[in-house]
C-alpha cells in the first residue's frame, strides 16, 4: 500500500461512518457512498482554489497546491481501492464451486 493511501485513511477518520444496524452489504454499500462524497467534496475544494488562483483572487499559492495534492491523493486511493474490489470480484467469479 501507497503512503499516499495512509494519508488518505487519515482524512477519512475524521468522518464516521454512519451504523444504520442493518446488513453488512448496506453498512459497505454505506461506506462507500461517503468516501466517493468526501472525495468530490476534495475534488471541489481543489477546483474552486485553482479557479480563484486563475481569476486574479488573492489566495495563497501553497493553498492551492495542498488542495491540489489532497485531492490527487484522494483520488489515488479510490481508483485503489476500486481496483481491488474489482480484482476481488474476478477472483470470486473465477471459483469453481
């Protein structure tokens, strides 16, 4: 695992998932849907910094670029960790029962 995806985990701590006391598959279904709501949320807030840098606004470079950079990270570790539920699943269907 990419230190990059530590660096997420810790963003994401701050946020506790939400226990709705229902089934496992609702709980993951769960988590899932606020990691991709706190990566837009990143992805935003990376936007909205780089189009105030190039409007003239007086926003401080390295404000930006950390935006940038956690967003980036963010991102990384999502596309991560699709690719292993991806592999996970290939893996599954590939079982003979």
């Amino acid at each position: 695992m990419a230190i990059e995806a530590i660096g997420a985990l810790d963003a994401l701590r701050g946020t506790p998932i939400e226990r709705t006391g229902s089934s496992p598959v609702t709980e993951f279904s769960a988590a899932i849907g606020q990691g991709v709501q706190h990566l837009e949320s990143r992805l935003q807030a990376a936007d909205a910094a780089t189009q105030a840098l190039a409007s003239g606004k007086d926003v401080p470079v390295h404000e930006v670029m950390i935006a940038m950079e956690q967003a980036r990270i963010e991102l990384t570790f999502a596309v991560e960790v699709r690719n292993r539920l991806l592999e996970s699943y290939q893996e599954l269907a590939r079982m003979q029962l």
